[in-house]
C-alpha cells in the first residue's frame, strides 16, 4: 500500500538516530494533536494559537540547540531541523514563530550576550513565558541592511534608539526585541540592542490584511527617542556581520521547515488522486496526475537529502552560509512548486480551507521573500561560485 503518512521515499529514517527519531515523533504527534485541529481557523480569522506558545515551550522546542545551562534542550542541528519540518507541516506560521524565538532571538543573546543576559532571557525565552522578535528589515531597507536609518545614540544614561522596522515577526506580543542600528555611519557601527516591552517611545502595532502567513503576527516597530539602558546592548557583536549570523540558523531551519510544508501539500494531492473519481477511475491512475506526483516526491526526496547533509556539516561547525543560501533558496522554491501542483491535483477543491494546500501555498509567498529573497540566496551562490559580489 501507498505510504501517504509519513513521505520517506529515499528511506531517510534509516539516516536518523533513535533520539533524532522520537523528537521528530514527538513533534509530529504534537503537530497533528495540538496545531492541525485548530490551524485553519486560525489562518482565517488572523490570529497565532497563542495558547500554544507554551506547551510548545514544555515539549523543548524554543532554542533546542542551545545548552541545558540556560535552560534548553541542547539537541543537534538535525533534531532542531526535524522540529522545524514538523511544525511547518502544521502551517509556516507556527514554524516562523519558532524560527524567531530560538534562531533570531535566542541565539543572538547566546551568542553575543552578557552573562547576565543570557541568564535573565535565555530560560525564559526556552520555555514561552517571554517572547522575542527580531528587528532588522526597515520601511526602506529590506535586502539591503547594510543602509538601515534607525540610529542608536551613546547619552550619559545609556542609548537613545530613533528610526523603524517593517515586517517584524511577533513584533506586538514580544517581551523583548533584538533591535539591530547603527551608532555612527558605516555599517561597521551597526550594534543589537534589547528593547523591552514598555519601553518609554517604543511602540509595535500589528500590520493586519495579510493574504499570507495570517495565523503568525507582523507587525512594525517605532523608536522614538527611545532611551535603552546601558546593559541592554549586546556586547559581543559589531557590524552587520551579527544580524547575518542570525540569519544563517534561521535560514537552516527554514530549509527544513519548507520540506515539512510540501510533505503536507504533497500527501494531501496523493490521498485526493486516490479518492476522487473521474471518467469512471481514480485520477491517481492518469498519466499527467502520476507525472505530477512522482516529480513531487522526487523534489521532495532531493531537498530531505540535501537538509539532512547541511545538518551534518552544521553539527560537524563546517557549514557555510553559502551552502545554507542553497538550501534555504532550492527547498523554498520546491515547497511552493510541490504546493502548486498539489492545487491543480485537487482541481476547485485546491483552494477550499477543507485542505491545507491553498494555505500552505500563500504561507510559502511569504517565505520565498523573508531571510533573504530567492534572488539574494541566488546572488549570494553566484558570488560564492565566481567570486564577484553582483548585489550592488
Ligand atoms: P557583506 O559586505 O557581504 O558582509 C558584511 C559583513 O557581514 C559578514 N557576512 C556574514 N556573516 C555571517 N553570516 C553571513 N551569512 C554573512 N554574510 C556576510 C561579512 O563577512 C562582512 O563581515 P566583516 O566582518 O567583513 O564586516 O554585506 P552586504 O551589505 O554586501 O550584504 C550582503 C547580503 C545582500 C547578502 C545581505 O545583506 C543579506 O543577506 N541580505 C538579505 C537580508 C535578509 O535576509 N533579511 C532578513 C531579515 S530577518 C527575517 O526575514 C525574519 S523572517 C522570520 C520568520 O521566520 O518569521
Ligand atoms: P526588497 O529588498 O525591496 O526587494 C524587492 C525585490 O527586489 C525582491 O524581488 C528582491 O529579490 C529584489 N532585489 C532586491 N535587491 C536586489 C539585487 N541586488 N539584485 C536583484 N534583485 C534584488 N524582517 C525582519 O527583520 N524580522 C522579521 O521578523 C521579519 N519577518 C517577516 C515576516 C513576513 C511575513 C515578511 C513578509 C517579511 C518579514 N521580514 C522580517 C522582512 C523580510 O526579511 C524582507 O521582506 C526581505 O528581506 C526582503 O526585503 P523587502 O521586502 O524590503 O524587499
């Protein structure tokens, strides 16, 4: 019989530790008990299942590749990728507020923090009882942070934060934001603050009418003459090479995450060709159907082995953020391929809340453009491979 559940064609289980295996299960059953009975509403109505924030936190999920000492979990690359392809299978939106939490805000504050950073934020962020955004992309300034506007000035009593940021996942319900602008003029002085929830000018209204990504929260951020203590700087950083750093662990389990959305896509267009009768059969049995599914699986399969080896080389300290760009840009894309044919599969029912396709493929616009376009991720692998920067 067909395996429609579990979309392993290349026997990737066989590659997986006993311990990397029971996260993923542990994952997944929380994916399919807790996110898929609720997520369509959700997406409809705009809103993120906030009331899962917190079991999520319980079951280890928020900075997972972190150590115990501050709280979390301390899995490998390949565990944290497995978690961040199951919760995508639920809805990007659920993956994109992980994604923030541990790769954007977490991780900046282990790795460039203070001690007493680390041990004020890290166990709190770990377990949802205080959530992070991460402020980067301005109105004007989106693939090009390297010209941010938004401006930190040294006072007697700390930083004065003036300027804004566009696009901010969590923005409004965030306790804590990792703020990222520069103190002088070239991007060498570009520094990360923490700006805390109540802070004296600074606001974060949420961006509402989104066709994309509705059940996560968007939002803007404002600074106005913003007085930020002096120990809320992160002191281990300087340049744009800190948000970049970010960038690359969030970008790694985006190229997971975009497997766990076309395995979702995928198995639904599979069950519907079987089930859905036309001209006396299957549409499973056509030809054009069975081309469209065996070139899915096929797609699906490359991207599984290609995440799986960039986990390897991660857990080894030997991956690139080049090597990073590729996966982030090739599975994305495949994702979003996968999720349009799987449309056409299920003819009008493609685009009805009943399955998940339409969903997952307006989420999937989204994450195309988020953590470096299609284009960036490609012009970064050309420079990569010629050795000539073409961005500018
Ligand atoms: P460039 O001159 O190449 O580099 C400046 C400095 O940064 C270093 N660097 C990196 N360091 C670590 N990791 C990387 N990936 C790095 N890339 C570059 C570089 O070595 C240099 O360091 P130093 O010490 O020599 O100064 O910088 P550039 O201005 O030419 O820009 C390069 C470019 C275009 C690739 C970069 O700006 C870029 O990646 N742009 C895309 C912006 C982006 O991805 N934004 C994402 C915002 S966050 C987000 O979308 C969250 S979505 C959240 C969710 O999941 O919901
Ligand atoms: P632009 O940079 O204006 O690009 C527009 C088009 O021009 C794109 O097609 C791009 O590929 C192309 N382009 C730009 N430069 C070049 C070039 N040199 N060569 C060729 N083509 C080029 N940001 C954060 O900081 N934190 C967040 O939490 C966050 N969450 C997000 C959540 C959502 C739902 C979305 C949609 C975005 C989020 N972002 C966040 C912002 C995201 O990172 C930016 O949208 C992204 O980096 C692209 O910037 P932009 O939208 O300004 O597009």
């Amino acid at each position: 019989m067909v395996n429609t559940k579990h979309v392993d064609y290349m026997n990737l289980d066989s590659l997986f530790s006993t311990e990397e295996l029971q996260v993923r299960d542990l994952a997944r059953s929380f994916v399919e008990e807790r996110i898929l009975p609720v997520i369509e509403d959700c997406y409809e109505q705009g809103v993120y299942p906030s009331e899962l924030i917190r079991p999520m936190g319980e079951l280890g999920f928020y900075g997972c590749n972190l150590p115990e000492e501050y709280g979390c979990a301390g899995m490998n690359n390949i565990a944290y990728g497995l978690i961040t392809q199951e919760l995508e299978r639920g809805d990007s939106g659920i993956r994109s507020f992980a994604s923030v939490q541990s790769s954007l805000v977490m991780y900046p504050i282990f790795a460039f923090g203070s001690e007493e950073q680390k041990r004020k934020w890290l166990p709190a962020l770990a377990t949802g009882e205080k959530i992070g955004c991460f402020g980067l992309t301005e109105p004007d300034f989106g693939s090009n942070p390297s010209d941010m506007v938004t401006r930190a000035e040294h006072t007697k009593f700390g930083w004065k934060l003036n300027g804004a940021k566009m696009w901010i996942t969590n923005g409004t319900v965030a306790d804590v934001a990792v703020v990222w602008a520069k103190t002088g003029e070239d991007t060498r002085s570009i520094r990360g603050f923490l700006v805390e929830k109540g802070t004296k000018g600074y606001s974060a209204p949420e961006i509402k009418k989104k066709h994309s990504l509705r059940a996560s929260i968007t939002s803007e951020l404002i600074f106005e003459d913003c007085e930020i203590p002096e120990e809320n700087i992160l002191p281990g950083v300087e340049g744009l090479r800190g948000p970049l750093s970010c960038l690359n662990q969030a970008r790694y389990g985006i190229a997971w995450g975009a497997i766990g959305s076309a395995m979702a896509t995928y198995t639904a267009a599979l069950e519907y060709s079987l089930s859905r009768i036309q001209f006396g059969k299957p549409i499973a049995s056509f030809q054009l159907q069975q081309k469209k599914l065996a070139e899915m699986i096929t797609e699906i399969s490359k991207a599984q082995l290609l995440a799986f080896h960039l986990g390897k080389l991660k857990d080894a300290g030997k991956v690139t953020p080049a090597q990073i760009s590729m996966a982030k840009r090739n599975n994305v894309a495949m994702a979003l391929n996968v999720a349009r044919e799987a449309r056409t599969i299920l003819g009008a029912n493609g685009i009805s809340a009943e399955y998940p396709v339409m969903r997952h493929m307006n989420n999937l616009e989204s994450v195309l453009t988020y953590e470096g376009t299609h284009d960036i991720h490609t012009l970064i692998i050309g420079a990569e491979v010629t050795g000539i920067q073409a961005f500018k």
